[in-house]
C-alpha cells in the first residue's frame, strides 16, 4: 500500500506542540519533530510552530545542531516591533524561519494600521518566504483584506490568518462567516491560514465546552468549492456537513493537485489529524502511535 501524502495535503499541517492545548516542552518538541520530518507522513507535516518570546529568551541554543537544517515558524507573542529581533537569535544557531505569523490587531481595532507596520519591518525579515497578518473577524476586515492583496499584487510575501476557535463562543465564526472570508480572500487571490478550534476533521460539538468546532475536512471541501467559482451559500453549506461523504468527494477529485489558497493549520498533535486523514482515505498508511 502506498504511504505517499497526496499533494492535496502537502504541508496541511504546521506542528504546533508547544501551545495549547498540548503544551509540550521546547526539548520534547524538537525531538517528536524531527521524528516527523523523517517519517513516511513528512509531506503532510508543516514547521514547527515557536513563539518568539521563547526564541527570544535563547532557549533554543544547545537543542538544535548548526548541521540540523531546522525550519520553524516564527509566532510574534511579542509583537510587531520585536519580530526582527527575535529573528537575529535563529541564524546563528543554524534555525531558519520559513514563516513569521503575528495578530495585526485585537477585535474591534482597526487593523490597516497594524499592516502598515508589518509591511514596514518585513524588510527586516530576510529568508522568511511568508508572513501572515493574523486579522479578528470584525471591524474592518474586508478593508484589511484589501491591503494585504495591493502588498502582495506590489511582491511582499504577505497573506491572510483567522482565528477559528478559542475559549470563548465568540471565537468561533459561524459558517456564513468562515465562507464569507474564504470567498473574499478568494476573490483577492490571497493564501490564507487558520488557527485554533480544528481539532477534528469532521464539523463537531465538543461536549466539554458546548462550544461546535469547524472541521477541517470541511475547510478543504468549502475552499476547493470557493477555488471553484462557487457562491459562497454554497461554502458555506459545505463547512456545516457532519456526513464526510460530500466533503471526501470534494477532496478525493483533486488529491493529486497543489491544494489552492488555504496554506494550512497548527495542531498541538500531528498524529490526531493524520489519523482522521487515514481513516477517511484521504492518506494511505499507517505508523505506531
């Protein structure tokens, strides 16, 4: 049997052990890491996702070797203005930062000033092939939408990050508006990422928090559905499916190409999507847990 990640899936998920929920310790990270990065689901698997703070802080010297080749995704916990600086601790300990990902602003703030700024520093940034304003879903979002595509049509590496779950109701957007974004990010040919609340690949209500999670499979389908030319109804009827049969139909028409506009997700587990993935036979293969 084939263990190949179809290229549909190529990168869908950024390893993000050291937040929440998982909480893993930076060693521990690093080390489940690079058993990822050499497994048969590598291609499935994004870089290691590290808050800034902890770069920063110089707790990455002594973990990694300068031979390694370690590729990591810069979180900005510190903010804009301190990006730069936590970038000037990676090259010396043989670390690159394929990604810088930072919230422009909070929820009800304007965010265009918060691009104006990360478009300032980006030149800073040197080796970084993307960076994500990550943008509330409130006040001012189409307007903030507009910006990131005029800065990436004039070549800024810059694309779009939505928050889709959280510890509050609020937090999680509801199907309509999960579709309008990913239709208007669509409409502007502008790649996007999510964060938060994609625990499962499937649409689900966790019985803990009363809280109904957006399903990951559910994204693929509605954004290959939106890479289609289809009305946003229809995206946003396919984020609410609970039977994964029209979303593996979906997805299994298109395995074999790049997947459009959705660069992917964090998971604080690799494992726990990778297995949903199997199970629905969207990925062949299997692996000792």
């Amino acid at each position: 049997m084939s263990t190949q990640v179809p290229a549909l899936l190529d990168g869908l998920v950024d390893d993000a052990a050291v937040f929440p929920p998982g909480s893993a310790t930076l060693p521990d990270a690093l080390a489940a890491h690079r058993r990822h990065r050499t497994a048969w689901y590598a291609d499935l698997v994004g870089p290691l996702l590290i808050p800034a703070s902890t770069v920063a802080a110089g707790e990455l010297g002594g973990l990694v070797d300068l031979g390694e080749g370690l590729v990591i995704g810069l979180i900005g916990d510190t903010g804009i203005a301190r990006l730069p600086f936590a970038l000037s601790f990676l090259a010396p300990g043989g670390v690159t930062a394929r990604q810088v990902e930072v919230a422009v602003a909070k929820r009800g703030e304007d965010p265009l000033p918060g691009i104006a700024e990360l478009l300032r520093r980006t030149d800073a940034m040197p080796g970084v092939e993307a960076v994500y304003a990550e943008l509330p879903l409130t006040f001012g979002l189409m307007g903030a939408l507009d910006a990131l595509a005029a800065a990436r049509a004039d070549g800024m590496p810059i694309a779009a990050k939505f928050r889709t779950g959280g510890l509050a109701a609020e937090l999680f957007p509801t199907p309509a508006e999960l579709a309008a974004v990913i239709c208007a990010c669509r409409d502007r040919s502008l790649p996007f990422k999510l964060t938060a609340g994609l625990h499962q690949a499937i649409r689900h209500l966790d019985p803990e928090t009363g809280f109904t999670h957006h399903g990951y499979a559910n994204v693929l389908a509605a954004t290959l559905a939106a890479a289609d030319g289809d009305r946003v109804e229809t995206v946003a009827e396919l984020l609410t499916v609970l039977d994964p049969r029209p979303l593996l139909e979906r997805a299994s028409a298109r395995l074999d190409a790049p997947r459009p506009l959705w660069v992917g997700f964090g998971s604080c587990s690799i494992l726990e999507p990778l297995t949903d993935l199997i199970r629905l036979g969207l990925v062949n293969g299997g692996y000792d847990a």
